[in-house]
C-alpha cells in the first residue's frame, strides 16, 4: 500500500491499470451506517474502511464518506470505498465480511479465471457460507446435539482434504 500512498490521481490509475493487466480488480465498494448519533455512525464507517485496508489481498483501499444526515432522531451516512484487490477471490472474501450495499467493478471489463482459480472462489464462497452457518448454529445448539455438530464439521473438513488431494494428483 505504501507504493500508492504518495502517488497522484494519475499515477494511481497507471498503477490500477498495470495490476489488473496481471490479475488485480479494481472495484467500488458502497456502504451505509446508521445510529443514534453523528460520531457513532461516523466513527463506525472510519473505522470500517481503516479494517478493510488489513484484508488478505487488498491492495488498495480508500473510502470517502459522506457527511451524516439526521432524520427522525437517527442519523446515517454513506461511504464509496475504492478498493483494489489481488484477485477476484480477495474482493469477493470482502463482499461476504463487510455486506456492501453495492458494488462496481471498475476494471478490467472482463475477467478471465483458470479453472482452479474458479473453483478456489466456489470454495471460498462456500467456507465463508459455512462459517456463518457455523457460528450461528454454534449459539443455538447445546450440549450432545452441539457435540455431534462440531464432529460432523470434523469429519467434512477431513474428507474435504482428502478429496482435493485426490483431486491434486490427477
């Protein structure tokens, strides 16, 4: 990230332009905050944008965050996050953790994948499924029935080794 932190506009988009030629995207991410106070939403989208940043395979990452609007006693906010990740997969593991209300894809205009790189983003898409299925029903199970759940996770995580090994060796 330091590469582009003293870099101008149009630097910047040389450098977008030269990481999506070898596999990067670049996309805009939109977000909203809502709370009961003007520095609760603000703080909470800073603070959101600035975790963002740390995520495996984001290469860039800058949000501008509209001033909060009061309606009624709650107060909202917007954010446009301009993020570049490594690959399809990075941004794609963002979506799933962060909720954007939308997203764009800047560039390129097409993306191409290779096979494994297809099945790594279904994987991936289906771990993060997982681990939210995961947790919540983690809170709700108890005692045997949580037990059993927790071995049944085992066992497929086991057998999900063995055949991407098989599938290795082929």
């Amino acid at each position: 990230m330091e590469k582009f932190e003293k870099a101008s506009e149009q630097d910047l988009e040389r450098l977008f332009d030269e990481a999506c030629k070898k596999g990067a995207v670049l996309a805009l991410y939109h977000f909203d905050a809502h709370g009961s106070s003007k520095d609760e939403v603000s703080g909470v989208m800073v603070d959101f944008v600035g975790r963002m940043t740390n995520e495996r395979g984001i290469l860039y990452c800058k949000g501008e965050i509209e001033p909060p609007l009061e309606k009624e006693g709650k107060w909202s906010t917007i954010a446009e996050v301009k993020v570049l990740g490594n690959n399809l997969s990075s941004l794609l593991n963002l979506a799933f953790k962060y909720s954007p209300i939308a997203v764009e894809i800047v560039k390129p205009r097409e993306i191409m994948l290779k096979m494994d790189e297809a099945q790594s983003l279904i994987l991936d898409a289906s771990a993060t499924a997982q681990e939210y299925a995961q947790y919540v029903l983690e809170k709700t199970m108890t005692g045997d029935e949580l037990r059993r759940f927790q071995e049944r996770m085992k066992w497929r995580a086991e057998r999900g080794k063995e055949i991407l090994k098989k599938a290795q060796e082929e």
